[in-house]
C-alpha cells in the first residue's frame, strides 16, 4: 500500500456511491474508471481483520448483499467504507483502489475458489 505521506501514484478525479445499486464507482486522473460491488470490497477490506492480523487472509462469506452506507475521506490519500454489516475498520488508499480495480475479476475468481475449498457460501 502507498505510504501516508502523499507518494501515491493514483489519485481520483470522482467517487461515486451508489447505494441502490450497492457500488462504487472511482474514476482515477489517468482516465481509468473502475466499479468495485459493495460485496467485492467488503471481502477484499485492507483492514487486519480481513487480511489476517499478520497471517493468512480471512475469507469473508456471507456478504452477498452487502452495502456501503458511507465513504468518509481520510487525509488526501484515502477513504474508509462503513459498510451496513457494520465493519468499517478498512483504510482504501488510492494505490490500493487503483489495483482492486486492476485486479477485479482475478481477485473475485480467487475469492470464490476459495470460498468452495472452504465449504462457505456468498449468502448470508
């Protein structure tokens, strides 16, 4: 992740919530535009709960429908999510949205893999 003292490489021009259709949509500087699921965000949270405290990733079931109910600046270089599970502990730097937006469909094809080799379910 980007260190906090302004070094990111990717900053947004637009972030946009959209909270009837459960998504995020960020346009970035360089013109890439990016629309993260609330659900992919949630079960891809940089928080250590998620990431794993220093071990292996959490993964996250469950979530299927879950929301953002906000997205609250932190700094110039980030935004916190508050989803409506409750969970808002995550710290979105740019660099970091920038390659979820990247890396979407890997990570999500990762993220359901490894949900069926651990017997769990994208429904509540």
């Amino acid at each position: 992740m980007a260190e906090r003292s302004g070094s990111t490489r990717h900053h947004p021009r637009e972030i946009r919530l959209k909270r009837d259709e459960k998504r995020l949509e960020v346009t970035f500087e360089d013109g890439c535009s990016f629309a993260y699921p609330a659900e992919f965000l949630r079960v891809e949270s940089p928080s250590a709960e998620v990431q794993g405290h220093g071990g292996p990733k959490v993964i996250v079931a469950g979530r299927r429908h879950v929301g953002i109910m906000n997205v609250v600046p932190v700094g110039n270089y980030a935004i916190k999510l508050e989803f409506d599970d409750l969970h808002d502990s995550g710290i979105y730097d740019w660099d970091f949205l920038y390659m979820l937006g990247q890396r979407q469909d890997e990570l999500w094809r990762t993220y359901l893999e490894a949900l069926e080799r651990e017997g769990k379910s994208r429904d509540p």
